[in-house]
C-alpha cells in the first residue's frame, strides 16, 4: 500500500510506493526525463515521489544563486546541475537532488551528455531543501553514492555535512567553500524569502568580499 505524507499549509507532497522493480523506475524516469518535477528517490525497491510546493523551490532557486555566487567572489571552479537524476542499478539506488553542484571533479565531468556513476564521480555537493522530513533515508542513499557533502535545510535551520567513511558527520563549515558555515547559511536563507533578490544578491556579494579581505 502506498503511504501519502502531505501535512497541510507549507509541505511538500510526498508518496511512498513500495515494491517497485528497478526496471520500473527506470521506465518512469525515461518518462519523466523532460520534467522538472516530480522528484523521484528510489533505495531497493521503495520509489518515494515528491512534488515542491512553491516555498521548496523558492528555497532551491536562492541556494543555487547562493552557491553560484560565492563561487564566483571566491574564483572556485564550479558547475550547477540542478535535480539531474543520479543511480546506480549495482546498488539499487538513485536520487534527484533539489539542487547539485561539482567543484574540484568538475573537470571530469564538463560537457558529457549523461553520467554513470560506475566510471564518474558524484556530485561533490548535494543541497536538500526538507520542509517536511523525507520517508526515505536519503543521507544513506547519498552514502552509498559516495556525495562528499550535504547542505540541508529545514525550512528554519541549515545544516553542512561531511562525509567520512559510510556516513554523514555534522560539521560547522563547508568544505567546498569554507567560509560558508551553518550560522551563514541559515541566515542568508532567512533572507532570501522577505528580501529582493536584486539587494539580497548584492548582501552576499558584499559579505564574498568582505570574507576575502579578512
């Protein structure tokens, strides 16, 4: 039976189907491969779908102009590729991250059509946007994967995690861009929700730069 997890107002729409094939997902994925949403997280034969409310991606457009511009103020290499699907049949996962980005293995992966992740590397940074827990463990799914690091946010909160050996530690600052930490993060996001992006930019711009001179 399938579980609906849609608590009222704020949260994202998240269904949970179990005993789903990997072939399955796959076909739903070859569907779905035009869409932006919905999201689909597959761990051994659970498919768990979740749609964004408005609030989710809002949340996921300014992490992406976060880290697109401090990586710029920074002069770190980098390379955004949204919620592209990631999986490994081997293992019987895969994920769609609300937002991913390479740094230092960005040259192994620039201008190649489609990745596997048998032969390439993943993202070096995952972003998840988690307004309502999510029903699968995503952080084992990632682990498996091999994601060096994982910003989170609970719609309050922003937590940075570091891989280190199977699992995920909790760690004040970003390894990616160091002078990122928790406190930042979590209120640049604050921010970006009652602030213009125009002057809300410019505030992270300044502060790059500012982290630079010190």
């Amino acid at each position: 039976m399938a579980t609906v997890l849609a608590p009222p107002d704020v949260c994202e729409s998240r269904v949970v189907l179990p005993n789903i094939s990997w072939e399955t997902y796959e076909r739903l994925l070859t569907d779905l491969e035009d869409c932006s949403v919905p999201h689909l997280t597959y761990d051994r034969g659970r498919l768990e779908i979740m749609s964004p409310t408005p609030k989710h991606e809002d949340l996921n457009r300014a992490v992406e102009l976060l880290v697109n511009a401090l990586a710029e103020e920074f002069e770190v290499n980098w390379r955004g590729l949204g919620s592209t699907t990631f999986r490994r049949e081997d293992l019987e996962r895969g994920f769609e991250p609300d937002s991913c980005f390479y740094f230092q293995n960005e040259p192994l992966i620039r201008a190649k059509d489609r990745l596997d992740l048998t032969i390439d590397p993943p993202p070096d940074l995952v972003v998840e946007i988690d307004i309502t827990n999510p029903s699968l463990d995503k952080f084992s799914i990632f682990a498996q994967l091999g994601v060096p690091e994982v910003w989170r946010y609970d719609g309050t909160t922003s937590s940075i995690f570091h891989l280190e050996g199977n699992s995920y530690v909790e760690r004040q600052s970003s390894g990616v861009l160091p002078a990122v930490t928790n406190a930042v993060l979590t209120d640049f996001l604050a921010e970006s929700l009652t602030t213009s992006r125009l002057a809300w930019l410019r505030k992270v711009r300044d502060w790059a730069r500012q982290q630079k001179k010190s």
